[in-house]
C-alpha cells in the first residue's frame, strides 16, 4: 500500500489538494526541473491524487516541495486531472492556508518557488492571502476567431502565469444555472484556437478560457467563468486568470496602478486586485481567502485496477 499525506482546502469554491508526503524523491533542481521529472517520470502520482476516484475535474493538485532559496517558505508544483499548471492563484492561498494550518508560517510577508518563477505571499493577522503573482502581459489584443455554432467570437491573448484567452462574449448571462452552457461555449473557442493553430509565447497552449463582463449588480467590477484546462471550470475568480485580466486592462489605459479591481467569479466569491507596473506588463497583487475543508491519507493498493485512478493509462 502507498500513503499520500494531504490537506485539503477550497476558496472561494475552488478545491486544493496539498500533497505534504508520499510523492517519489524529485531531487533539489528547480521547480521546473522537479515538474518535468514529476511529468515525464511519476505522472500516475499525478493520477492517483487528482483523478478519480480520489479526486475529481475540479481538483487542483499542490506538491509541497523544499524550496532552493532559504528565505522561501516552501517549492511548489501545482497539477490537475489532465496535466500541471504554471502558477496557480487560488491555490497558492489554499497552500499557504494549509501551511499556517500546520504552524508552518504565520502572518508577515513570504516567499514561494513555483516552475514559473518566485512569487511573494503576505498572510495577514485577519486570514486574507495576498499574491504577488509573476509577471502578467497580454500578449495579443482583439484576436478573432470563427468559433463552429457560435460565429465570431473576439478576445486577448494574456498571461497570469497560465495562458488565457479572454474574452468578453458570452452566450449567456454568467450565472451557475449557465455552467454546461458556458462550458460548452468556453471549450468551443479551445478547440477554435487548437484548430488555428494559435499559440502564445514559445508556443504556449492557451488552455484557459475567460469570459469576462462587466459585474451585473455592482457587487464586483468584472464577473467571469474560466474553463480550466481539464473542461471543469474554476469555481474561484481564478487567481492567474485576473492577473491576465489586470494586464489587459492596464495595456488598454482601463485600470491606473494601485486602483482596485474587484474580479467575482461564476459562485459570486470575490478576488481583490491591483497592480504596479512592471517591464513587460503588470506586477498583480490578488488577495483573497482559504479554508481548511479536510485532512488525511491516500491509500494506493496495487491490487487495485483503478488504483493509479480513472483516466490513467
Ligand atoms: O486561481 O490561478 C488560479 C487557477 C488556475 C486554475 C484554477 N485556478
């Protein structure tokens, strides 16, 4: 029997998985490094945490790892049903959640090494989670697509740490009684971008999709849905995907530095944001809140058909 130790967490809907033990050794190389070696080598560890029957397609994965920089909290590689993520928003708040949870950190200003870069994290006394996500740019505006059953759909080529395309067509008002509408209108414009061959930096798959509108009640300025790249979408205002929404907004003269971009997502929950310039694009400070949803052990019984779970070759 093999045991995973983990810590589970949701915010603002959307689940984390933090893997504390269990994961084979990936050595000390960089974050990069530890993620192609997790991918090429032990994906159906991957597999076993994210999938079913242990996990679902909403489940983000976050492998706790030693950092290479002392003054790091902690290394982390973040993964899904389908595959790894660069940076992952939501699940930053829920790892450093689970980190004070432990009595690992506590309130004050930290530091964090994901595969894309080192992001800074500042806890505060009263539980609110901000990330000073890597760099965002937008890498393409007004890109127009012929999207089968749906006609022209435009939007930006953008990153937060992950692609997205963002547009602000919907063929629905973006409510959950919407999702299978939305979803199958989100994984329309994936297949649109596959089937043109649009790609971003260093051929960059753009696998997340945002629709993004003005928010309807005023509760929020902008109110999105995400289709994540294993087809469910995020239940969170997705942190990566309104960093890529700041940087198009800056680039169009829409948001100033320092002015607060309040992004609510399809279950209402709400991510404050705001940036400061950077080189490229736009530095995003993104706060928001995590809770403690459950703590135990994966047991993987190799006796067990589907024990590496569904979906694993
Ligand atoms: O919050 O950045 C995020 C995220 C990416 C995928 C799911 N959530």
């Amino acid at each position: 029997m093999h045991i995973i130790d983990f810590i589970d967490s949701h915010t603002g809907g959307e689940p984390t998985r933090v893997v504390l033990s269990g994961f084979p050794d990936l050595g000390t190389g960089t974050l990069a490094q530890r993620r192609q070696l997790l991918r090429e080598q032990h994906d159906q560890w991957r597999q076993a945490t994210a999938c079913e029957p242990r996990g679902s397609d909403t489940m983000v994965g976050a492998l706790l790892l030693a950092p290479q920089d002392p003054n790091a909290c902690a290394g982390v590689v973040y993964f899904n049903n389908v595959g790894y993520l660069g940076m992952c928003g939501h699940g930053t708040m829920g790892l450093i959640r689970t980190l004070q949870h432990m009595g690992r950190i506590g309130p004050g200003q930290h530091r964090l090494e994901t595969p894309v870069g080192t992001i800074g994290v500042e806890l505060y006394a009263d539980g609110r989670i901000a990330i000073d996500n890597v760099e965002s740019y937008r890498h393409a505006k007004d890109v127009t697509l012929e999207v089968p059953g749906y006609g022209t759909v435009v939007g930006d080529i953008a990153w937060g740490g992950n692609w997205f395309f963002i547009t602000n067509d919907t063929p629905a008002p973006l409510v959950l009684t919407n999702q299978r509408r939305l979803t199958a209108y989100t994984e329309a414009i994936r297949a649109t971008l596959e089937r043109d061959g649009i790609v971003a930096v260093d051929n960059g798959i753009i696998d997340h999709i945002e629709i993004n509108v003005p928010c309807p009640d005023g509760d929020a300025d902008g109110h999105n849905f995400v289709l994540c790249p294993g087809m469910a979408y995020d239940r969170s205002p997705c942190g990566t995907g309104t960093s890529a929404k700041l940087a198009c907004l800056a680039a169009d003269g829409k948001l100033v530095p320092g002015q607060v971009w309040r992004q609510a997502g399809i279950l209402g929950s709400v991510f404050e944001a705001q940036y400061t310039p950077g080189s490229r694009g736009v530095l995003a400070r993104i706060t928001g809140t995590a809770h403690i949803t459950g703590q135990g052990q994966l047991l993987i019984d190799d006796n067990d058909a589907l024990a590496w779970g569904i979906g694993a070759e």
